[in-house]
C-alpha cells in the first residue's frame, strides 16, 4: 500500500513538472496587422496591408514575401511598443470591424493591430479575438510610429516594405 502511494505521489510529481511546458507565453504574438492609408497632396490615395504572422512570415496585399522578422525580437518589440502606448485590449466580439479613419490630403492614417496567441487560442469561437489597437492620423511625410520601437534588422525588412 506505502508503495502504491509513494509510486503515486511520484507520479503526479513528474506531470506537475510538464505543466510550464505546456502553457503558452503570454507574450507571444499570433499576429500584427499594419494598415496604411496614405493621402497625398493632390487626393489620391495609396494603401498597404501588411500582416506579420507568429512565425515572422511578412505577407503584404495577401501575398507571401520573401523576408521574414525574427520573431523572438519581434515580439520583444511589439510588447514593449503595447506598453509604452499604454495600449488598452478590446475584448473578443462578433462585430463587424470598425470603420478606419480617412485622412485628408497631405496626412495617412496608421492602424496597428495586435493579436496574441493566448487571446487566439482562447477566443477561436469569436470574429475578433481581444486585440490591442492603435490607431493615428498624421502628416504623410512623418514616420511610422513603430519604426522608433523596432530594432535594425526587423526594422529594415518593415521599412522597405511599408514605404
């Protein structure tokens, strides 16, 4: 009877010690999707989607590039640029997605959307998983707000691609 018990207790000891394993970083991005809207002087206008998946994969106008970020860096800097806005998290939902802003002429609107891979993997019943949002208006010649957080490397493959 000791022998069963002490076996069992060694048991549940081994599997508690998996558990770290098996949780997900909260930290760790399932996606960032980068929006602009670019307005230029004379009205026209000019945009570009482009989405960073959790593998650092660049897609841009739903196609696959070539480049990729390194994702460890990567999240380092998204989660530094969500606390430094002081991004707050909208809630999942089943709403349709909110209208984006248009700028005037001269300016472009930036919209940053960040999805983490514990919100997705907690709300895959919901349209839209809690994300972090950032949205700005400002002058078409100013810089993309992100570009000040990232680090040279992911910073040059972003930049060529978002310009």
């Amino acid at each position: 009877m000791k022998t069963k018990i002490l076996f069992l207790f060694t048991c549940l000891i081994v599997l508690s010690s998996f558990k770290p394993i098996q949780q997900i970083d909260d930290t760790q991005l399932y996606k960032v999707i980068i929006f602009k809207l670019v307005k230029n002087e004379k009205g026209e206008e000019k945009q570009k989607v482009v989405l960073i998946n959790q593998n650092g994969n660049i897609i841009i106008d739903n196609k696959l590039i070539n480049n990729k970020v390194d994702i460890k860096s990567f999240n380092q800097e998204i989660n530094n640029f969500i606390k430094s806005q002081k991004l707050i998290k909208e809630k999942a939902n089943n709403e349709p997605p909110k209208m984006d802003i248009i700028p005037n002429d001269g300016e472009q609107f930036i919209s940053i959307i960040i999805v983490k891979l514990e919100d997705y993997k907690k709300e895959m019943d919901y349209a839209n998983p809690s994300q972090y949002i950032y949205r700005q208006i400002k002058k078409s010649s100013e810089k993309n707000i992100l570009y000040k957080y990232l680090k040279s490397d992911d910073l040059n493959v972003l930049k060529n691609k978002l310009d």
